[in-house]
C-alpha cells in the first residue's frame, strides 16, 4: 500500500503529538504490507510519519520540494532530515518554482497523486499558504483519494 501523509509541522503542545503518534502508529499497523510511505519530509507530521513507516518495516519515498530544501530546516531539525532523506529508498527533487510555497503545493500534489490513501493531520482549518494541508486535503479529494483525518485538536479519526 502506498500512503502518503500531509499535515502540520507544529502543534501548541507535546500531547497532541503523542495523540497523533499513537493513532497513527495503529493505522499503520492494519493497512496492507508492503507498506510504502511517501512524504516531503517536513517537520512535524511528515517526520513522524517516515519515522513510523520505517519502524514498521515499510520503505520510504521522498519527494522534496526544491534542491535546497534541507536550508529551511533549523540547524537542529536539520539533522532528522538529512537521516530520513538518507533512509529513502528513492527520492524525488522537484524543480525550484516561484516561490517556496508554491514549491511545497506541488509537492505535496506530487504526494498524492503516487498514492492510494493521504493520511492528513489536520485541525480542519484554511490553509495558512498556498500547499498547506487544506489545500493538499482538496487537492486528493478533487483526484478521488481516500484520504483518513486525524484530527489533533478533537482527536479524532475520521475518512474524508
């Protein structure tokens, strides 16, 4: 099964976090193997993913989002980026578009259309740029992709 994940990178405290670490770690957990995760590796929602497929055994896909993409990441999430780009077993880099946010839209496009199932980490907000996780959520829904919410700020799990 190929699973992709877009979410937030940042949450207001570590529970929500362990909420969606545990829910997603039981997700996971039922779907078919071989287990194929695809992310942009960012912080927050995609690092804890790829870190989760990898532990269940599953491969890693990562399409970045412009060849510099490692220089957006603080000095100490750089690290947990370059680990997880180097535990890919294929990685896409995308070509530089106009802006950063631009960039990130089409690569979380790019996430969902190589996947069957978008898991999305979600509090059901607009997007805060252009390729949040609202408009990545749209996005599948427009391509007929199941896509599974976990909601941290209700904790719940629901298909969209």
């Amino acid at each position: 099964m190929r699973i992709g994940i877009t979410g937030h990178q940042y949450l207001e405290d570590s529970d929500r976090w362990d909420w969606v670490k545990i829910e997603m770690n039981e997700l996971l957990m039922k779907m078919r193997r071989p287990l194929v995760g695809i992310t942009c590796l960012a912080a927050g929602a995609d690092s804890l993913f790829a870190e989760l497929i990898l532990q269940q055994g599953g491969s890693l896909e990562a399409v970045v989002p412009f060849p510099e993409y490692e220089k957006v990441f603080p000095a100490q999430q750089r690290n947990r980026y370059r680990a997880l780009l180097g535990a890919a077993s294929a990685i896409t880099v995308l070509e530089k578009r106009r802006s950063k946010q631009e960039s990130y839209c089409a690569a979380g496009k790019k996430v969902v259309d190589v996947t069957d199932l978008l898991l999305a980490v979600w509090d059901g907000k607009p997007a805060r740029g252009l390729g949040g996780t609202a408009d990545i959520v749209e996005y599948a829904r427009q391509e007929l992709k199941r896509v599974i919410r976990l909601d941290p700020i209700s904790r719940s799990v629901t298909e969209c």
